[in-house]
C-alpha cells in the first residue's frame, strides 16, 4: 500500500512538470510569435508578418550562439532584429518578449518620427515595420545564468533613418 501511494505521489509529480513543461513551450512556437506581431501591427492597422523557414534557421542560429553568455549582442546579419533577455527563475516567452517590445510604443511619436529623449522605441517600430513581412524567431536558455534568451528576425530589416514604421491615418486617406 505504501508503494503504490508513493507511485501515485511521483507520477502527479511528473504530470505535472510536463504539464509545466508543455504549457512553457506551447506559448513559444512559430505561430505564437507571428500571432503577437501580427496583433500588435493589426493596432497599428499595419498588414501581418509570416513566419519565413530561412529567417527562422538565421534566428535559431544565432540564438544558439548566445546560448553559452545570454549576451544581448545584435548579430550583425542581414535582418533586422529584436532581442531580449530574461533572468533566470522564470519560464520567459514570446509574450514577454513582444509585451517589452511593443510597450515602447508610449516612447514613439509618429507625427516627428522620435523616441521620448532618453527612451527607447526601436523595438516597437521593428515589430510594427510595415515593409518587414517575414520572421523568424527562437528562443534559448542560456548555459552560463538559466537566464532565457529571445531573437526575432526581421525580412526586410526596417528603422531606416527618415523613414517612419507605418504611415499615419491621415497620410494613408489622402
């Protein structure tokens, strides 16, 4: 009798780490990452990305190069690019990193095309790009702190100097 009942005790022990396991996983798959660009680009009435099986290996293979330092170094490649970087403790996932992305939008003002001085928004403006159509993301704890480490890519890249994200409503009607 006692066996059986530590039999049971393990094995809801392990159901429910899967279940913790499933759920962590289950919220950073392709489809999540598209699904949260394309919803903060459908606020901003900005067309949908796609997910893009090229920019996913250049994302999953950068992000596998930080795996070892979780340092928020951009890669130098031919996209553009969101990083983010989470402490260890945490199950850190797409949403969080697009929710810290796209809160930057209080930072940007469409009108001048400009950061709050001292603010960061480039983050939000490459979400939002309207010329990037195409992503690709991954995300990977990192060896050396178990801190959690995310990449998206971006095809075509966008913050270009002069140019605005998207354009605003009362352009777009004229």
């Amino acid at each position: 009798m006692e066996f059986s009942k530590s039999l049971v005790a393990a094995f809801a022990v392990v159901s429910m780490a899967l279940a913790i396991a499933t759920t962590a996983s289950a919220q950073n798959t392709p489809q999540d990452f598209v699904n949260l660009h394309n919803r903060a680009r459908a606020a901003d009435r900005v067309g949908p990305v796609t997910w893009d099986a090229r920019v996913a290996r250049y994302a999953q293979d950068y992000a596998a190069r930080r795996a070892g330092d979780c340092q928020l170094v951009h890669s130098g490649g031919p996209f553009g690019e969101n990083l983010f970087w989470g402490s260890a403790g945490r199950a850190w996932s797409a949403a969080d990193a697009l929710r810290s992305w796209v809160d930057e939008k209080k930072n940007y003002h469409l009108d001048t095309n400009t950061c709050d001085p001292g603010k960061v928004c480039g983050h939000y403006t490459q979400v939002v790009w309207r010329k990037s159509t195409r992503i690709g993301c991954a995300r990977v704890v990192c060896a050396a702190n178990r801190g959690v480490f995310i990449i998206c890519s971006y095809d075509p890249p966008g913050n270009f100097n002069g140019e605005r994200p998207f354009l605003a409503l009362d352009a777009a009607a004229k």
